[in-house]
C-alpha cells in the first residue's frame, strides 16, 4: 500500500490550487489523482473567456486559466500527478482504492483533500414529462461534444433553465451555426449572471421567456418539439398561455450539486439539501484531517473564487499534519 | 437621451447609465471601475467582443484546439468570424499563444491557440 501525507482527488481548478498552496505551506510528499488523462478539469472545456480577472487580474479562457496552474505544477518535484487515475472508495481511515491503467492501487493519506467538483443537475430533478427520445442534454456535456469531441448535438434547440453554462451554450450553437429557439426560466430572475443574459442572449436576438416552463417533451425516437407554458408566482400552470416550439434538441441547465459519493461512503455527514459536507467552517468536514474544496463543498459562481478557497484547503491540510508531528 | 447598459467586463454586471448627446457620450453612471466607461464608449460607438471557439486538428494529441481573437472584434462580424474558425484546420503541434491565422480577416488581430497541442 502507497502511504502519502497528503492525497488530493480531483485536478480540476480546485485540487490544483490545493496541492500548490499545500506544498507552498511545506507539505513535501503529495499525491494528486485525476481522472481524465489531461489536467485542469472542466475548464478544459470552458473556451469561452470570463475567467481569471479577481485572481490574475486579467481577462482569461478556461484553458488559459488552467495553464497557468499546470504549468506551476509541473515545476514542483514533491507533486506526483496520478493521470486516469479514479477513485472507487474511500474509507473513514483516509485509506482510498483507485483505478489505473493496468492497475488496482491502495494508498493510505495522513490528510486528505476532495476537490471532485459538481455535478449537472438533470430533467429528473426537474421533472419535465415526455418520453426519452435522443436529443436531450444537459448543457456542460453538451459543451463537451462541442468544444472538446467536436460534435455538434442538434441543430434547433431549446435551453431549460437561464444557469450560465446554459446561456454560453446558447452562444456557443449560434457561433457553430445552429438554431437557438429559446431559453426558458421558470423564476422570474435569471441563475446566471447578468453579462451572460447581454453577451450571450441579448447579441444574438435569443427569446428569454421568464416565469415559463417546459410542460413536456415530444418526439419518439428525436426530440420534435415542446410544450411551453407560463406559470405565476406559485409557479402554477397559467392555463390557455400554452405553446409549442418545434426543436430537435433540449438543454438542461437547472443547477448544479457538489459531488461527494466518495466522502459519503467514508461516513461524512452531507446536508441532504445541499450535498455539501455539513461543516462550520470552509473546506472542512466531521472527519479531522479530510477536507473538501471547490464546487465539492459548495458551488460557486466563478473559478476565481474556487482558487481562492482551494489554496486554503491546502494550508488547513498542512497544519492539520503538523499537527500530528 | 439615457441607455440602459450592462457591463460585460466582469461578473459584477454592473447596470450603466449612460447619457447621450448627438450619438457622443457625455456621462456614464453605474459602473463600480473605469472599465464600465471603456466599456459603454465602445458599445455606443463600435460594440467589440472577443470571439472564442475550436478549430479540427489532425494527427494531434486533442480532436479540437481551443482558439480565441488576442483582441476583441467589432460585434458585426461575430458570425461571420465564427464560420471562418470552422474552415480552419491545424496540423503541427502548438502551443499556448501561438498564432494560428494573423490578421484574421484583416481585422488587424490574430486568432491564437488557448492550449497546448502536442
């Protein structure tokens, strides 16, 4: 068994910005595990700019804001990076099992980081009725056929829900030639931010409909078309308010919820609302010396904030160890 | 006469009242830093945006190499511009900021890789 001081799950933005802030605190033996074969996460796939103006004072992509932690990263020998690297359990002892190419490894941590992000909220947890036909994404995988496989998912879309990966989505099909019908919003404010409604929406002519929803979705095989209704303040059906929009492809993006199945099974008590790890303090957990950073703990609006709060994760960890010594 | 603007340069969104005399600024309200005023002048007058996107490699590490303009573009050929990226085909190894197409479409700014690609 592989016995480290510190392990971090997760090189996305979050577990970047800890193991840099753990080894800059004095932690010299860090192991970091990432799923994908490359780092940085899902910022990989965020092309659009918007990124790095509070942390770097400047206006970066997603890729270009990753970059400047990997290439810190790399520059630090105490670092070793685990690459297609997943973690399948995780014990209360801090003992984690993961997969790797041609291998089943065990490592035991003194302190452990989870910075495994979030994850998409989808129609389930919205229920909208319909049958299952093809064509029905939630907005981040969409982001990913698109900018990282290269495929283009559908031609005439409708986005449920105004999150800003939602709304960049709306962009990024127009850009790529396709159609987009409408974004729909059942509150009466937008989840995203306002420049997102301007430069994504309002600079293409794309119909906003608030306070409406989704009643169901047709089609058999592909999606053909929807239903849309106005709802009130009760976000009851407004009835006799009904239409129908002809799509052949649906967006999810109603929200997001930190990813913690791994902690969960090592005991750490999460708010059920939430699925945040119940906790009086940031990046910390009910069990000493495992921490949680970045969208895992709680979702936030922008990656500047997430490395901000992560490079903390990291000198909680390094004082935690000291602690022991 | 008054617009209503909001700024794009950052999350804050701030709301911009901007007062307009004969198709010239005389006075911007609302922003919380001096980009709001860069911002409303240029939307009044030539509205920019940096146009982003990825353009198809071949025999590269990575299908799709992230791209952007290292200066934004005047709002009117967004579409255009974004057509043009889809043409694009890369096929040596880049590596962040290298240039791809300078002087894209004699907009006087390059089209550059956000990536590395090996």
């Amino acid at each position: 068994m592989l016995k480290r001081d510190l392990v971090i799950v997760g090189a996305g933005p979050a577990g970047m910005a800890a193991a840099i802030s753990a080894y800059e605190n004095g932690v010299e033996d860090i192991l970091l595990l990432e799923r994908d074969q490359y780092l940085g996460g899902i910022l990989n796939q965020c092309v659009h700019t918007g990124f790095g103006l509070n942390y770097f004072k400047e206006i970066l992509t997603g890729p270009e804001y990753a970059h400047r932690f990997i290439e810190k990263l790399k520059g630090i020998e105490a670092i070793e990076v685990s690459l297609k690297s997943f973690v399948v359990c995780l014990r209360a002892d801090k003992t984690l099992t993961y997969f790797k190419p041609g291998a089943l490894e065990t490592a035991q941590a003194k302190a452990l980081i989870m910075a495994t992000g979030c994850r998409e909220k989808t129609r389930e947890m919205v229920h909208i009725a319909g049958g299952r036909p093809a064509g029905i994404f939630s907005a981040g995988l969409a982001q990913k056929l698109i900018n990282i496989e290269g495929l283009l998912p559908g031609r005439e879309i409708v986005i449920v829900g105004s999150g800003d990966i939602g709304l960049i989505m709306a962009r990024r099909f127009i850009l790529e030639g396709a159609k987009v019908k409408a974004v729909v919003e059942i509150q009466q404010q937008t989840r995203g931010l306002m420049r997102n409604v301007v430069q994504c929406l309002e600079d293409f002519d794309i119909p906003l409909y608030m306070r409406h929803k989704i009643s169901k979705i047709h089609g058999r095989d592909r999606v053909e078309k929807v239903d849309i209704v106005k709802v009130d303040e009760e976000l009851n059906e407004i009835a006799g308010s009904e239409f129908q929009l002809a799509c052949d492809t649906v967006l999810i993006s109603v929200g997001l919820i930190p990813e913690n199945e791994l902690i969960e099974m090592a005991g750490v008590k999460l708010d059920k609302k939430t699925n945040s790890p119940v906790s009086d303090e940031v990046n910390k957990t009910s069990i000493p010396g495992l921490f949680v950073c970045g969208n895992a703990f709680k979702v936030y609006d922008l990656v500047d904030s997430v490395s901000r709060d992560s490079a903390d994760a990291g000198r909680l960890a390094s004082e935690y160890l000291r602690g022991l010594k | 006469m008054i617009k209503e603007l909001t700024c794009i340069e950052c999350p804050k969104s701030c709301s911009l009242m901007v007062d307009i005399e004969n198709c010239r600024i005389v006075k911007v309200n609302g922003n919380q830093c001096p980009r709001g005023q860069d911002y409303a002048k240029a939307e009044i007058e030539n509205p920019l945006r940096i146009l982003t996107g990825v353009v198809l490699t071949k025999g590269l590490a990575i299908k799709m190499v992230p791209v952007r303009t290292d200066k934004p573009i005047p709002k009117a050929r967004i579409l255009e511009a974004a057509d043009e990226i889809k043409k694009l085909k890369v096929t040596n190894p880049l590596g962040i900021g290298d240039i791809i197409v300078s002087n894209f479409m004699g907009l006087a700014v390059n089209l550059i890789a956000t990536r590395d690609v090996l």
